[in-house]
C-alpha cells in the first residue's frame, strides 16, 4: 500500500482508544498491578495524554475492538477503567490547553499496522 493511501483513511473510519483508569495504589501489591496494567498499555502503542488517560490511533473501529479485547486481558484486579472510542474527526477536534495557551492536538502516528 502506498504512503499517499495511508494519508486518505477517513477522519470517520479512524479511531482513536481511550483508556482512563482510576486504580488502588496502597499497598505495595496495588502499585504493582497499577504498574503492570500501565507498561501493558504502552506496550500496546498507547501513549499518556494524562495521568491514568491513555489513548491509542487504531486505523478501523475493528482494529480498535482488537485492542479492546487486550486491555481487558491485562485488566487489574481492583479498580476501575473505562474504554472509550471517538473518530479521529472527534478527536481532532479536542481543545488542549496548557494553562491559558492553546497548543495542537496530537497527530495520528505515522506507523504502519501489521493486522
């Protein structure tokens, strides 16, 4: 496929996978299922948009329900996560602000899948 393809993927077919978690971290045992279940994530391709909010690109809602399943495979015993997808049109249009200065939303990766 064509570098040129990969740019005219619609803004609606795309999406980005949003994981948002909220997870004990009292005991020593909490913090290493907190750890595991972030490294899991990254190792997955998703990256920090916050604290304990984490997304992913995924080129097609069926991709997205791939990685889905991931997560809940690598969910921790206690807590709470919530999985959530927007398109990229959606997402593109997010405000982000640092502060009272608006800077640009994060770009889709410009990586290939390999599924």
């Amino acid at each position: 496929m064509k570098d040129d393809q990969f740019n005219n993927l619609s803004g609606y077919r795309a999406v980005w996978l949003f994981a948002m978690f909220d997870l004990p971290v009292a005991t020593k045992k909490d913090r290493r299922n907190y750890t595991r279940f972030r490294k899991a994530l990254i190792r997955e391709g998703f990256m920090m948009l916050q604290f304990s909010v984490y997304a992913r690109y995924c080129r097609s809602e069926e991709t997205a329900l791939w990685f889905k399943a991931r997560v809940e495979g690598d969910l921790p015993p206690k807590g709470q996560v919530r999985l959530l997808s927007v398109t990229d049109r959606q997402f593109g249009k997010m405000e982000v602000f640092f502060g009272k200065e608006t800077t640009p939303v994060e770009e889709p990766p410009h990586q290939y899948e390999l599924f």
